[in-house]
C-alpha cells in the first residue's frame, strides 16, 4: 500500500483525491525544502514525510540540509531565541558567521528549483547568495513566533527575509509586517506514526503496568519538557486542589531528560520538590524515543492538562484530542486554536481555574465523552497531515503564479 492509501483509511477518499487533484498543477515541478538537520526537532520530522508525499504526488521534491562547524550552530541558536524575543548576546563577528556559511552553502547545494522553501533562521541568507536566474521563487518558512525578536537580530534578518516572494507563520500572532504575502500553516500530527496510530488493548495496559500507572483509577496526564513555560508546578497544585474531592485521582507528569536545557534540571527539581511522598503523583522521564509509552499514557488520560503559560503551538494538545481526549489547556499561543470551551475542552488562566475545570469534567462523563468526539473529529479536519500538505499544495500554486507579490500581504491558505 502507498502512503497515500494508508492516509486514505483516515481521512477519507475525497480528502486524498483533492490532494491529487492539487498537486496536478504541480506536476514535475522541482521543489526544494531547505533546513539546518536531517534529524531531531519538529522540522526534520515534518521533512522527512512531507518530501515524499509530494514525490508520491508527482513533484518532484527535495530536501537539502544546510551544513557549518559547530560554531555555526551556537551562533545560530542563539539567533533563533532572539528571533522568539530572547535576548541573547551576538557579536558582529558572529552575525557574520552566519551570513558567510549560508554564502559557502549557496555554492554548495542543488537549489536550482521553481520553488525553494527555507525553514527557519538558520539557512535564511541563501537568497541573498543565490543567483537569481537559478531559482523561480523563494519561500521563507518560520516555525517560531517572530512577532517579538529583538532589535538587532530582526535588523540581521530582515536584510534576507525581503528577498523572499512569500513567507509562512503557524498562525497569526506570530507574524510581524513582511513586504512579502504571508501564509498561515499551523503543523499537524501524524496519525499513523508510533505516538498517534491506535493501541491495542493489551499492549496499552502492559505499559502502564510497566510505568506503575494504575488502569483502574481516573488519570490525569501532562506530557511536556520540564519547562517553568509549562508550568508543571501549576498542575501539581492543581491537583492538590481537587484530591480532597476525588482521593483516588492519579497525576502523571511525563518528560523527556532535559540536559540540554540548563533550566530543565531545576524546574524538575522543582516538581519533585512539590510532588513530594504522594505515591499518586509519578514523574515520569522519559527516554527520547518513548513514542509508543506517550500514546498509551494519553489514551489512558482520563482528562489531559497542558498548563502552559507560553507555547508555540503545543502538539501534545492535538496528540491528546486525537485521542479523545477533553484537555485543559492554558489560554496561550497555539493551544487557543485547538480548545475551545465547552467543546474540545477548557482554556485557563490559573490553578484555580484548571482545577475547577478538572472537577467538572470529572463529574460529567457524557460531556467528557462529547468533547472527546468533538476533538477527534476537530483534529481530523484541522490538524493531520493531510491538511498540512493541502496548505502546502495551495501555497505552491499561488507562490508559483506570475503576479505573486499582488497577492494579500497575509493571506490564510
Ligand atoms: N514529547 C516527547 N517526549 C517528552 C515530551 C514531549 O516525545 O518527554 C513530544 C510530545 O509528544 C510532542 C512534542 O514532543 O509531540 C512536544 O511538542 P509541543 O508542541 O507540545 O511542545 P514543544 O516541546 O515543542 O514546546
């Protein structure tokens, strides 16, 4: 079976036949996606099963990875968090660090293309080295929330991104004012893959077994680095507040190990600290790969939580309504777009508020069931791959048309 059949189980015929049907404008056309990884992160995954999809639809798609020595990275992460509005220091030899590899990669990489799309800050000066005649249009593809970046390095990038016929954001407050059309493209989930495909029952309950979940007893789960933005701490309190009322109610607060991030170790000194001897509450470290163990923790939820004070777009939140699952989500970044009050779930703003909505939701099943139902089928719209692929088909289109830049400056595909 192609890939495209296996997708057509899921969202239908008609949904895979516009994708053909899409991409018939397309045929033969050389796309390039361009990014800093072949592995690891939101981007390299989304790469790795957009490429083939668009060939299996008769484009002819490819992927090539940016290359520079390991300062190159720490100058360019460091980039990326001024681009979210961090201040981090960058000197000028460092700014032009980054320009000098993407003039080295411009040399280097086939990009000879109708259409290039660059993800992320790190290849973004490749038009500027690039000869014109080269490349019909070109792309600019953030993943981030750029609507606040700091002074100097927006200075830094804008130079680059005006070169751009089109750039794309996941919604739009995280946009800024480009002299290029915008696209809005929120990412989606993957519902084949090991975190989203359905559980057999017994392999569902040996996991739990195996992480010391109880099956029998209502659960709640939050699945997230162990990150102040995540406030685990809040949920914690929060079901403090609601375990006088429910004394057999289950926590589960499950994480990947956060080396790399000098202030995981601490925020999860934190929630040890606050989970104390209660044996219903279980932090769980998780190893990166541990797919599988966080699609069975999430269909086990009986409600799942993502607190969040700050998110980008918060993936756990589709992972958990594809799953039928009600989540009380905090009111922030990506998550207001997929809870809806009293439909696929609870927005808050406070412990308070996220523990009166747990005991709502505990109290009444059928609405638990309803918004379960009114997520999966929200998520099936909105939030799969397929959707994701279909914005990108249309982008394509009108990116690849004459009169581009007469376009909207943001346009919602
Ligand atoms: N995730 C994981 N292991 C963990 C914590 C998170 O695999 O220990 C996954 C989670 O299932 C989701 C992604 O990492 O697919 C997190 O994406 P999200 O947008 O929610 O948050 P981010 O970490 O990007 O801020």
């Amino acid at each position: 079976m192609s890939r495209l059949e296996a997708y057509e189980q899921v969202v239908g015929h008609q949904e895979i036949e516009r994708l053909r049907q899409l991409a018939r404008g397309l045929a033969g056309k050389r796309v390039v996606h361009v990014n800093s990884t072949r592995v690891g992160g939101g981007v390299a995954e989304i790469l790795s099963w957009m490429v083939p999809l668009m060939k299996e639809l008769g484009i002819d798609a490819h992927w090539e990875v940016i290359q520079g020595p390991p300062e190159f990275y720490r100058v360019t992460k460091a980039i990326h968090n001024n681009l979210q509005g961090l201040p981090v220091p960058l000197t000028d030899k460092d700014l032009e660090l980054h320009k000098a590899v993407n003039e080295e990669n411009a040399a280097r990489l086939d990009l000879e293309a109708d259409v290039v799309i660059v993800h992320d800050p790190q290849p973004v000066f490749l038009p500027v080295y690039t000869k014109s005649t080269r490349v019909g249009r070109w792309v600019w593809r953030c993943h981030v929330d750029a609507s606040r970046p700091t002074r100097r390095v927006w200075k830094h990038l804008e130079e680059a991104i005006n070169q751009y016929d089109a750039a794309i954001f996941h919604m739009a407050a995280f946009t800024r004012p480009l002299r290029c059309p915008m696209f809005l493209i929120p990412p989606s989930i993957d519902p084949l893959s090991d975190k989203n495909r359905p559980l057999p029952e017994n392999e569902r309950l040996e996991i739990l077994e195996q992480l010391g979940v109880d099956h029998d007893r209502p659960l709640l789960v939050q699945v997230s680095r162990f990150d102040r933005f995540k406030d685990p701490v809040g949920v914690i309190q929060a079901y403090r507040l609601i375990k006088p009322y429910y004394p057999d109610i289950q926590l589960v607060l499950a994480g990947g190990p956060a080396d790399d991030d000098p202030e995981g170790p601490e925020v999860l000194r934190q929630v040890m600290d606050h989970a104390g001897a209660d044996r219903d509450i279980r932090v769980l470290m998780l190893p990166p790969d541990s797919h599988v163990q966080i699609n069975a923790l999430q269909r086990s939820a009986t409600i799942v939580l993502q607190k969040s004070i700050r998110e980008g777009f918060g993936l756990t939140v589709t992972e958990a309504l594809w799953k039928g699952k009600p989540v009380i989500g905090g009111a922030c970044g990506g998550i207001t777009l997929q809870v809806h009050d009293y439909h696929t779930g609870f927005l808050v703003y406070s412990v308070e508020g996220a523990a009166y909505r747990i005991r709502y939701l505990l109290r009444y099943t059928d609405k638990r069931q309803r918004m379960g139902r009114l997520g999966h089928e929200f998520v099936r719209e909105h939030f799969l791959l397929t959707r994701h692929l279909r914005d990108y088909l249309i982008m394509l289109l009108l990116v690849e048309r004459k009169d581009v830049a007469r376009l909207p400056s943001a346009f919602a595909a």
